[in-house]
C-alpha cells in the first residue's frame, strides 16, 4: 500500500509540475483565411486542424449538388437507379430556373444517362441536371428536397436547412462549414463520386436534341481552363459554389503521401484592381494556401503508448504486492510539427486505490487521458501488464473476516455472548444455594429419622 502511494505522490507532482509550464505559442505559423467561414479537416480521423465560424449559418450554392449527388449514387447502390439508365426529361425540371444560373441546356424530352447527369452535376454543376435527378430518384423534386433534409439530420448536419436540390438562393436555403464537411466526407465514401469531382473535362455523347457536350470541371485546383494560376497538384476535387448571397465558395481536398485534408471555404471575395479586373479569386488560392499549410505544418504523431506511462497498483490476497498498469494501445492526432509529445500533460486515473487478485492480464484498472492546451486529446484504458494469482490461505483468511465482519452476525454473537453471560450468572448466584438445601434434608438427618423394617 505504501508503495502505491508512493507511486500515486510521484505522478501527482509530475503532473503539477507540467502545468506550471508555460503553454508554447506559435506552434504552427499564423494563419487566417480570408473568407467568411472555413475549416481544415485531417480526412482519416476527421480531426479538425484549423476553424473558423465553421458553425455560423451560410448560403452554400451549388455546393449543395453535392447532397443531390449523394442521394443519386445511393440509389444507384441501392439498385432503384442504374448509371446507364436513360432518364426522359420532363417539363417540370427544366422550369423555373434562373436563367443566369450554371446549365448545359438539357431540354425537356431529351434523353440522358443517369451517369452523364452526374458528371452535368458536379463537374459543369448544371442546375437543370440536379431537378432531373431528383425527380429520378424521389419522383418529385418537392419529395427529393425532404429526402436531402432528413439525410442532413441522419448525418448530424444541425446548421442545415434545403429548399432545393441546385443551391440557387433561397433564405431558408442554408448551411454551415461544419455540416459541408461532414455532407462531404459521407459522399467521398463512394468511388464513383470521387472519381466524378476529381474530373477535370468530360465529354456527354449527343443525344436525341442536342450535340455532343465537353465541359470542364469549375474547380480552379484542377484545371486552367477557365482560371490561371490556382492549379493545385495534390488536389482531387471537389466542388465550388458562388451566388451574389452567399460568395465564392469552395469544397477541396488533397492528398500528399498517406495524408488527406479536406478544406472548406465560404463567402470568399473576388479582388479586383482599379480597373475591374480580378487578380484574385480567393476561394480558390485561399482553399490552396489552407491545404499547404496543413501539410506544411502538422504530422501524425504517437502521443501515449504502452511504454510511455506504467505505474503500479496494489493487490490485495495474493503474495504479489503491486501489479503494472500500462496504456492498453497507442494514441496518436494530427499535431503540429513542432509540438512534441513530451508537451502533453498526461492524467492516470485509477478505478481504485488497489485491486483483489486474482488479476488477469489485460484487466482493466484505470483511464488515462492526454491533453495540451485545454484540449483534450483521447484517452487509453489502463490495463495490467500481467496475470497475478490468489493466495488461498489469504483468501479464505479474507472471506472468514468478511464474514464475522456482517452486521447480522455481529448481532447473533452478540446475543449468543449475552446468553451465556446471563446463564453463567445464574449458575453462580443460584446453583450452590440448590445444593446445600439437597444436603440438609437428604443427607444423615434423613437417614435417621427413617424408620424402616429391619432384617
């Protein structure tokens, strides 16, 4: 017990004295993306690198088709579409659209591969194509905007509202950063919409009413065609969006060796020189430089493993003292490249101060937690390192005290030492009085007042 409180007094002080160091600044260089909202995710773990107002509410534009795109490769996952199913175009998709708006002038009775309007989707983002769609998949455009939204609340996406599958404005058509990143990670699941928004041209074979179609993808980091200089060469996509409400906006990922980063940037603004020329269009080199930045300035690192933190803690019924509680596993978090991870404050919190044997290895005994700055990092189960058997004789020993330890019987010895105390009494007080009263009047007295027949 002592030494487990020895080892108990070693990590306190450790731990107090790591929180009298000060907390590192800078860690990374400074960053601050010119746009309205934005964020950095690490894409295998979803870990957030950098944020800013990723909750507030805001217009999405056409990077709501990414929502449309997901519903469609649903059904065709699920076998209610097939990609090279020729969809008739119908009146009622192609009405009521802004004439402004994104479109490849697909016309009402013009037959199209389900496939094809995908890639009028995501890559052209034509707007008529997502109306097309939905009624495919939903029967109605109305039917298709509940699916999108109850689809938004299954994903956790609690900032977001729809009102239409394209993104043309509506004020009560919203958003946040956040909940795109989390629309865009479920729709990267699907191979055919990676392959899809990491397009850069696209060819649709001429149909029924109209030539053959070749666009190229809007998205800036993946192709010049329509903008110089923002190209990005670890960019796979993904998709822009850009209203007068809602700004320059833009969806991005890359990937650099094992890494992937998702971007999202919203509300941009196009800067322009005193001639009204624009000489920069930050959606994209503000989603670029937020992407090189990541890369540039964080890593995966191990932060605990079982080698790292091993204390001890005491077992009772065995001959065994202590037994050796370490980290169950690694943890490891994009961090910056400069943080180190003899930096994290390190907190061992065990179930109980000692432990019965007998004690199985790999026993849960505890927790430990890993934090740096007010934020805390995971945590790892601590668990023993190796079995530890019971003692018998302690045992038994043990379970004998435990036993006469009840209250209950307690109470019954208790009454049983009264019992006999008070029987014991009475012996003393009236046991000799009974047999002198025998002697007088069994003893010679009798005897001789007895006159009985002689022989």
């Amino acid at each position: 017990m002592k030494k487990y409180r020895f080892t108990a007094l070693f990590l306190a002080t450790t731990l107090f004295l790591s929180l009298l160091l000060p907390v590192q600044a800078g860690l990374v260089d400074e960053m601050e993306v010119k746009a309205a909202a934005a964020l950095l995710v690490e894409g295998d773990t979803g870990e957030i690198l950098y944020e800013k107002n990723k909750d507030e509410r805001r217009y999405p534009a056409s990077l709501t088709k990414i929502m449309t795109a997901l519903l469609t490769i649903r059904a065709l996952e699920e076998g209610t579409l097939e990609d090279g199913q020729v969809i008739t175009v119908s009146a009622t998709a192609i009405s009521g659209l802004d004439a402004d708006g994104s479109t490849q002038d697909i016309k009402a009775g013009e037959e199209i591969t389900v496939r094809d309007l995908l890639y009028c989707v995501l890559v052209a983002s034509a707007n008529e194509a997502c109306n097309i769609l939905a009624e495919a998949v939903a029967g109605s455009v109305d039917t298709f905007v509940e699916q999108m939204n109850e689809t938004a609340a299954a994903l956790g996406m609690e900032g977001t509202h729809f009102t239409n599958p394209h993104g043309l404005h509506n004020d009560d058509h919203y958003t946040t950063a956040y909940d795109i990143w989390l629309m865009t990670r479920e729709a990267m699941k699907y191979p055919l919409f990676r392959e899809i928004v990491a397009t850069v041209d696209h060819y649709v074979p001429a149909t029924n009413l109209h030539d053959q179609r070749h666009f190229y993808n809007t998205n800036a980091l993946l192709t010049s065609w329509k903008y110089i200089g923002y190209t990005y060469r670890n960019a796979i996509g993904i998709k822009t969006g850009n209203t007068s409400q809602s700004g320059q906006c833009l969806v991005s990922a890359a990937v650099k060796g094992e890494r992937t980063l998702y971007a999202v940037v919203l509300g941009a603004e196009n800067v322009m020189d005193s001639a009204g020329k624009v000489t920069d269009r930050q959606s994209f080199s503000e989603s670029k430089r937020l992407l090189e930045w990541g890369f540039d300035n964080f890593a995966r690192q191990t932060i605990l493993g079982p080698m790292d933190l091993q204390g001890q803690v005491a077992v009772t019924l065995s001959k065994t003292e202590q037994v050796v509680a370490a980290p169950a596993g690694t943890l490891a978090a994009m961090l910056p490249k400069d943080l180190e991870p003899a930096d994290f404050t390190i907190t061992p919190i065990y179930d109980q101060a000692s432990v019965e044997a007998p004690v199985a290895k790999g026993q849960k005994l505890g927790v430990v937690t890993v934090s740096y700055g007010g934020r805390e990092y995971g945590s790892l189960d601590l668990v023993a390192l190796t079995d530890v058997e019971r003692d018998e004789w302690m045992y038994r020993k043990s379970q004998l005290q435990a036993f006469f330890n009840q209250l209950w019987v307690r109470i019954i010895l208790v009454v049983l030492a009264v019992l006999v105390v008070t029987l014991l009494v009475r012996v003393l007080l009236f046991g000799g009085r009974r047999r002198h009263g025998g002697f007088r009047y069994g003893g010679r007295a009798s005897r001789r007042r007895y006159r009985g027949r002689r022989r």
